[in-house]
C-alpha cells in the first residue's frame, strides 16, 4: 500500500504543475459520460497511470476518463479506481479542483474498498488519505509532510447542496431548506473535492447530490468519487449513505454507475434518514 501512496503523491505534484502551466482548453475527445475532456483531464488521466503502472502491487486500473479497466499487472493486489482531476471545469476561473483515488481489492464494489485518498490544488495543495484513519499532509518543499488526524464533530454548520435544484424533489428540498433556517451557512463551489474538503477540515456539515428529475440515480460516480469518499468520511468518523442505506454497501454493476449520495456528520445525516425515509 505504501508504494501506492508514494505513486499518489508524484502524480500529485506533476499535476500541480500542469494546472499551472498546461493548456486549458477542450480537446476533441469525449470521455465515457459524453462529456467533451479538457486538456488538462487528459494529461491527468496520463501522469496518473504513468505513476500507478509503476507499482507492482497494482494490478488494474480505472479512470472515470476511460470506458473499461485496464489490467496493468497480472500478479498485482490492488485495483485502482481514480477521478484523475474531479472539478476541472473549475480550472480556467481558478478556483480549487482535486484528484480522487479508491484502492480495491478482487473487485470495485464498496466493501471492497480498503484505502482511499485525494488531492485538493488550490492555494495549497493538500493530500488526505484513509486507510487507518483519515490523515492530511501538506505539500511543502516538494514533499507531502503530516499535518493531523481528521475527525469530524457531532454536528456542523456547513450546507452544501448539489445538482440543479429545479430538478430536486419536494422532500429533498425541504431538508436542505431546513438546514438553512437552524442557521447553516451555504458552502458550493461545484467541485466535489473543495466542497468535501471545506467539511472535512471545518468539522462537519453535509453535502447531498440527490437523485432528481433528469437523473434518478444521481450523477456522481460510484466507484471514482463516491466510495472514496465514503471511505474518507467513515474513518474520520462522519457518514456516507444514499439517503438510506450506507454508500459502502453499494454493489455497481458497472464501473461508472452513479449513486445519489450524502457525506456528513452525525447530526446532518440523521436528518436526511429523517426525510427520505419512505421515500424513493
């Protein structure tokens, strides 16, 4: 698992330095959701594998850029499942985007997810990691140094609510609305990475991407996005459901099946039980 880390955090500063001097504009490739790549998707998508196909524990990866897993090393433990740069629409108005990375074993169903990690390029690039605990490491003279465990409170203050909200339905609705009349404060930046790390490290909070009209089963993927941060969430002692049961238990038939999802803490993520129950 180490030599995986290490892979992470050189793929984390070569594309700390694309976002910083590469082209950002569209190339004329789209990936698997029908969505035009930027430049940058593809460049991220190539240093990470660079990195990855280098260790020998690996043995398939998976990119939410590329339609089917690629086997790399056949003697390999580990499958990778990764965003290679999550929120890149974000890049060209500079504003925080990040990589997202899930370590599977036999299989990329949630209770296989053994470690997990990303990286947020901002004003500082910062790595989270989950394996034990949920630890984060601060890029400093070219290397990742440890900063502090990460755990989340019973309760927090932050409401960070995804999706087009004309498409929300009524329920969903009226708990995002009710979070804001106890006084949380709006945090949604339209990245997955910034918005879950604002949580993270301000102690707590939710982020919902529900399931709404024009997409029923939600839009972030399950096996790039969702399961990671599941896994990132549970050991830092917050919670990761669909709306009723834990994301971690989710089986995709597919690896870029999407799941309606909810990341938080205690408090927050009893209320979504609260207004989803017996609902759909």
């Amino acid at each position: 698992m180490h030599e995986i880390f290490e892979a992470i955090k050189r793929s984390a500063k070569r594309i700390n330095e694309a976002i910083n001097n590469e082209d950002l504009g569209y190339s004329e490739q789209q990936n698997r959701s029908g969505e035009t790549q930027l430049k940058l998707d593809i460049k991220s998508d190539m240093i990470i594998e660079e990195e990855l196909s280098q260790t020998s524990s690996v043995k398939t990866l998976a990119s939410e850029e590329k339609t089917e897993p690629v086997v790399i090393n056949e003697k390999g433990k580990y499958l990778i499942g990764y965003d290679p740069l999550d929120g890149s629409s974000l890049v060209d108005v500079n504003l925080s985007v990040g990589s997202i990375f899930g370590i599977y074993e036999n299989d990329f169903s949630g209770k296989n997810l053994v470690a997990a990690a990303y990286v947020v390029y901002g004003p500082r690039v910062e790595l989270v990691i989950a394996d034990r605990c949920t630890s984060l490491y601060l890029l400093q003279n070219g290397e990742f140094e440890f900063v502090k465990e990460i755990r989340l409170k019973e309760k927090g203050k932050i409401n960070a609510p995804g999706a087009t909200q004309k498409f929300w339905p009524a329920h969903h609705k009226e708990m995002v609305e009710s979070l804001f009349k106890e006084g949380y404060r709006l945090r949604y930046s339209g990245g997955m990475v910034p918005d879950l790390h604002q949580i993270l490290l301000k102690g707590g909070g939710l982020f919902s991407y529900p399931g709404t009209e024009d997409k029923p089963k939600g839009k972030l993927r399950q096996v790039f996005e969702v399961f990671p941060f599941a896994k990132i969430f549970e050991k830092a002692e917050g919670f990761a459901i669909d709306g009723h049961k834990r994301l971690l238990e989710l089986e995709p038939e597919h690896i870029h099946d999407t799941t309606p999802c909810f990341f938080g803490s205690q408090y927050e993520i009893q209320r979504v039980k609260e207004y989803y129950k017996n609902r759909s």
